[in-house]
C-alpha cells in the first residue's frame, strides 16, 4: 500500500546550474526550499576557472537566498586546456570546491571553453586524483560524425574508460547517465565512480519529446534516450546501488529562449524534481529506496555527512505553473501544466526520516 506521508532527510542536489545576476536570484529559492546542499556548476559566462572567481559566485550565492534559508552551495571549477595543477592545489586547500567539472568544447550550454582534448587535461587530472578531487563529467564526444544518441555510449567506451585505466584512483561522476551502457559501466567500475540522474530521464522517454508536437521544454542535454535506457535508468535508482544517485541538472532558460528556432538546451526541474523523483520510484515500487538515492549516497560518495534535518512528502495532487518569474522574463518548469502526485510539506519535519 502506497503510504500517503514520507519522511526523509533533507536531499542534497549533487549537480545543479543557477546562472547569474536576476536569474540567479530567481531559481534559487526553489533549491534551497527542499535541498541541503548543492554541486553548483561553473559554466557562467565567463566560466568559474579559479579560486577566487569560485568565491565571488559563492558570494552572489549566498546574497540571493532568501532570509533564513539553509542551503549550502557546493563549488566547482571549469576544466579548461590549461587548468594548472597548481589551482587544483588551491581548489583542494579552499574548503570550498569539491569537484571539477569536465565538459567536452562543444557539447552543450556555455561549453566552448571546454576540454578539447582529453589528453591537455592530464596534468589537472593527475592532480585531482593526487588531492581527493573529483571529476563531474558531462560524458558525451563531441565528434559530428557520432550521432546525438549515441555521444554518450561512445564517450563511456572511448573516453571514461581511458581516464579510469590512467587515474584508477580518481573519483568521478558520470553526470545525467542517460544509457544502459553508462549505467553498467558505473555500475561494474570500482567504488571511486558514481553517477547521478536526473528526473527528466528516469520519466521520460526520447518519444515524449515527439508526442503530438516537438516540446522544447524536455530538450536537454544529453538528449533523452530510447524506453530500454530509461528503463535501466530506473534499475539503477531503484536498486539501493549506493553508485547512483540525485543530480537533477536543474538547467533555467527563459521561455523565449527556449521556444524559438534554435532553443536552448536544459530542463528547469528544481521546484519539482524531489516530486518527480517521488513518482518514479513510486511507479517502481521502491519508495522504500527514495531516501538511500536522494538524501544519503551522494553525501557519502563526497565524504559528507547526510543531513540533520528532514522534509516531508505528501501524497496530494498538484499542479505545476504553466510558468514562474525569472528576472524580468519567465521559466517554464519540467511538467508545467501537469497535475502531480506528490507535493513537498510546507515545514519540515525534523524527526527520525522513514518511508
């Protein structure tokens, strides 16, 4: 019997974009309203590429929650061709960057300043596996004869497995795995390679985004997968496997950037993802699962401890906003329209976290 409160401790976003400026100030609030804590990405423009841009952004984080709230962000640096050992050095003594994030040039929003060849990030990588780092990849090539549904699969046997067979010890994350193939490959790598997954991709399959129309709204990337690969995805979540866990890639764009002729690419799903989460492990009866994937692997992958505190699922229909302020324009959010089952408790619950 599907039970009509859960209990858990406060989540933790382990990959999450918040822009800058009005934008910022927009989206985060809806964060900080249900996670504890969150890897914030550097992909601004011009991208966070050391300590002290890292600082400022944290700054500007921190500026723009609302009053009372508690939420830490969580920094990274931009993995560049030129990122030094030296500010991995530094990014491991601040206390403040937990992870360097790897995009290809190329492979998706603000990523032109990217890595564009693995091999100039040996010395960073080298590094980061010396320090404790970790790696949060964006695991897709960039090749143009690849296929966009395949950029992943190819990436996971071309390029994570080359930076795993050279630096065995260092931790990384598969972020957005949208595949079977990355799935399994985490899924059978030593304990120092984790990934997360977002709610689009546990939800939906690349079909949604043809059904009845195109919906700019669930283009992402990495693009939505075939039903096999969402089903595996949900395996993976489900399973209690402590590799896997929540990353939900909120990525905001203004509606008119996203319903144009070359619309951006990314899901705004933080006032809805811990909802969205619920209804997949709900369709997959493993609530009993929700907590391990939302509020304690991830904190234990990054050597944190799981928070304190809890929040509450009610089992209550709601409906997502057609659309939300965002600076002086407006976001559409990942189910928008949409009635949901489950909804978020206005105060938390601060006892024992059980389904």
């Amino acid at each position: 019997m599907t039970p009509r409160r859960i209990r858990l401790r406060r989540p933790d976003d382990w990959h999450l974009h918040l822009r800058d400026g009005a934008a910022l100030r927009s989206v985060v609030p809806a964060t900080a309203q249900v996670f504890g804590r969150a890897i914030v990405m550097p992909n601004l423009s011009p991208p966070i590429t050391t300590i002290v841009a890292a600082r400022g952004y944290r700054d500007r984080i921190y500026a723009a929650l609302p009053v009372g709230a508690a939420f830490t962000p969580l920094m990274t640096l931009y993995l560049t061709d030129e990122t030094s050992a030296e500010e991995i050095i530094r990014a491991k003594a601040s206390g403040i960057v937990l992870a360097v994030k790897y995009y290809p040039a190329g492979a998706t929003t603000n990523s032109q300043s990217g890595v564009t060849a693995l091999a100039r990030a040996y010395p960073a990588l080298a590094a980061m596996e010396r320090h404790g780092v970790v790696l949060c990849i964006h695991g897709e090539v960039t090749d143009p004869g690849v296929d966009v549904f395949d950029r992943e699969r190819v990436f996971v046997a071309r390029e994570l497995a080359a930076i795993l067979r050279d630096f065995p010890g260092l931790r990384i994350v598969l972020e957005h795995v949208t595949t079977k193939e990355g799935v399994e490959f985490v899924a059978g790598a030593p304990a120092n390679v984790a990934a997360t997954i977002t709610p689009q991709h546990l939800l939906y399959s690349r079909n949604a985004l043809f059904a009845g129309g195109l919906h700019p709204h669930l283009y992402c990337l990495p693009v939505l997968k075939r039903e096999t690969h969402r089903r595996a995805l949900v395996a993976a979540a489900t399973s209690g496997n402590p590799k896997f866990f929540v990353g939900t890639d909120s990525a905001p764009h203004a509606k008119d950037a996203k319903e144009n002729a070359c619309g951006c690419a990314g899901c705004y799903s933080a006032p809805v993802a811990l909802p969205l989460y619920a209804e997949a492990f709900e369709d997959a009866h493993a609530l009993d699962k929700l907590e391990g994937f939302a509020s304690v692997h991830g904190a234990a992958f990054y050597g944190l401890p799981a928070n304190s505190d809890c929040i509450t699922l009610v089992r209550e229909s709601w409906r997502v906003p057609e659309s939300l302020p965002f600076g002086d324009a407006t976001i559409v959010p990942l189910g928008a329209g949409r009635d949901l089952r489950w909804r978020v408790a206005d105060k938390s619950d601060n006892s024992a976290s059980t389904v």
